[in-house]
C-alpha cells in the first residue's frame, strides 16, 4: 500500500511540475495547434501526451526501485517493462503524428493535421511485439453465444496485436474538446484500475492508477481554457494503456463495456466514410456566446451527439462526454461485479 501510494505521489507531482516546462518548450519548436473553439482561436502547445507518460513512467520507475531494493521483490517484473515498452512505443508513434502534423483549413481558420487514418494503425503495429515475446494474457477467452474457447497461438499472433492497435487507433477518434480527453480518461482509467485490483491484479492495476493521478494533474492545464491540448501522443497513449492493462489482467469483457463510447465513434466515422467519402471531424462550429454547433446535417461523432440541435459551449460539451463515459464506466461494475 505505502508503495502504491508513493507511487501515484510521484506520478501526479511530476506531471503536474514537468508541464508548464513542456508548454513552453513547444511553444518554441512550434509545437502548437490552434485551439477552434475559441474566438481569438489562439495557437497553443499540443502533444500534452508527453508530459502525462513521463509522469506515468516516473512513477512507475519508483515502484519498480522500491519493490526491487525495499522490498525485494522482482516478481512480475518482466511483465511491467513489457508494459512499459509497449506503451513507449505507442506514446513515440503518437508524439511523430503530432510532430508531423501540417496546416489545413477549417471553417476560415487553421489548425494541424497529422497522419493519415491508415496509417497509424501502421505506425502503432510494432507495439504489440513486447506482449507478443512474453505470451502475455490468457489464450482462454469466453466468447458470447459459443462458450469457454483455448484461442492458443491465436492469441497473442491475433487477438492482441488487434487489441492494441484498434484500442489506441479508437480512443484517438473521440476528442478536439478542452478537456474532454484527459477528463473522459480519467474515469475510464480509474474505473479499469479498481477492477485490476479486485481481480488481484498488481501490475495493471499501478499502470492504470498511475495514469489517472498523472492525467487529474494535467486536467489543470488541460481544462477550458487550456494552456496546453493532449495531442495524439495522449490519445494513443491512453488507448495503448488500457489494452494492455486489459490483456495483462485478464479483464477483457469489463474492459469492452468501459471503453463502448469509443466503438461507436468509430461506427459513427465510419458512417461518415460512407456518407461523406471521408471522416467526419469531431469539432464543432463556434456561433455566438461561444456555442458549439455541429457543422454536419447528421451525427457523426458522439461529440455532435452531446451538442444537441442548438448547440452547447465547449465545457458543456466536455461535461457531457465526461458524463456518459462515467455512466459507462459504472455499468460494468453492475454486469460483472454486483450480479
């Protein structure tokens, strides 16, 4: 306990400390992304994702000291530097996108663009290989309407590169809001952590509560008005972070119901594809008092969902979404734990 509570200390004070430095560093490497939604539409720093993991890392690197040179005890180790790893790997993938990020045009104003949506599924592959090595998870899964399945060799060749890749992938679909991303994540994060400690899960569990104190220190920053925006460097990070918590702790069913706003953004670009020929963006369009209207005749985002036909100011929506992922993160709890 004194461990773990050490452990989240340092995760939330060195996010919290390390991120105004962050801000103004890339300020100056240029950095930045108009932030749409506000009138001045005022460029600031983005790929606040760097900032979160090193607070995450930090933390977690105290545990592995102290578990190590204190208590003596190496047990797991090899599954949390896999973790970390992987979740390295996603976080740099992320942090390229946001480097490689060009000017477009939206509404009359500009903003970046990264990657392209193929290509990152490409770009977040190589992190399923530390998982991969370590057979990581239980090729034992209960599928719905069939019953207990042995996946075998399956699993770690299939299921969990689709797990990692489609998670990070997903999570990166739903955002563009001051707040949104880092609030949302702290629900989902914190949910998923205190079932990896009911189901005896150590690792999973510090991974996921390490990142939901980082993530409340960088909502500080994050919030309307934010000095600093989340990036994909965040969003991949996050996606990364509950896939493999999810396969590490064996808790892919909890984890599915948690995560069920992010499948159907992707239902919903998807329908954009079909509609638009390409995806939808989830920004809005900035009216008068600072309401955030849907720029689309139809809903292509749980973003346009949460504005409703007139509209919603930036944190209404932000509050919106925080809203139905904590509606989401408690009803896993009621199927899998109170029944």
């Amino acid at each position: 306990m004194i461990v773990s509570l050490i452990t989240l200390t340092v995760s939330f004070m060195v996010t919290y400390f390390i991120t105004p430095g962050f801000i103004n560093f890339f300020r100056s490497i240029g950095v930045v992304t108009s932030d749409v939604h506000k009138k001045n539409k005022s460029l600031i720093a983005s790929s606040g994702g760097i900032s979160v993991m090193s607070g995450v890392l930090m933390g977690l690197f105290v545990y592995i000291a102290l578990e190590t040179f204190v208590y003596h005890d190496s047990a797991n180790m090899i599954e949390l530097f896999s973790a970390i790893t992987s979740i390295l790997i996603i976080t740099m993938a992320g942090f390229f996108d946001d480097l490689n990020s060009k000017p477009r045009t939206y509404e009359g104003f500009s903003y970046k663009k990264g990657l392209k949506q193929w290509q990152k599924p490409l770009f977040t592959l190589p992190a399923v290989i530390p998982l991969m090595v370590i057979n990581a998870g239980t090729t034992t899964m209960s599928i719905p309407l069939i019953g207990i399945v042995n996946l075998g060799l399956l699993y770690p060749l299939l299921v969990v590169p689709v797990a990692i890749v489609g998670c990070a992938n997903m999570v990166n679909l739903l955002g563009g809001f001051n707040g949104a991303e880092s609030g949302m994540g702290i629900i989902y994060t914190f949910s998923l952590g205190l079932y990896a400690l009911y189901l005896g899960q150590s690792i999973p569990a510090i991974i996921l509560l390490s990142t939901t104190v980082a993530l409340l220190a960088f909502l500080y920053y994050n919030f309307v008005p934010a000095k600093i925006l989340p990036g994909d460097s965040l969003t991949y990070a996050l996606g990364g972070i509950v896939a493999v918590c999810t396969i590490l702790a064996n808790m892919e069913k909890f984890a599915l119901v948690t995560m069920t706003l992010f499948i159907i953004e992707w239902i919903l670009k998807l329908r954009s594809l079909k509609d638009l020929g390409y995806f939808a963006v989830s920004l809005g369009k900035l009216g008068a008092n600072g309401v955030v209207r849907n720029k689309y005749d139809k809903v292509y985002s749980l973003t346009h969902f949460v504005m409703g036909r007139k509209g919603a100011t930036e944190k209404g929506i932000v509050m919106r979404l925080t809203g139905l992922q904590l509606i989401m993160s408690i009803i896993p709890w009621v199927l899998f734990v109170l029944i």
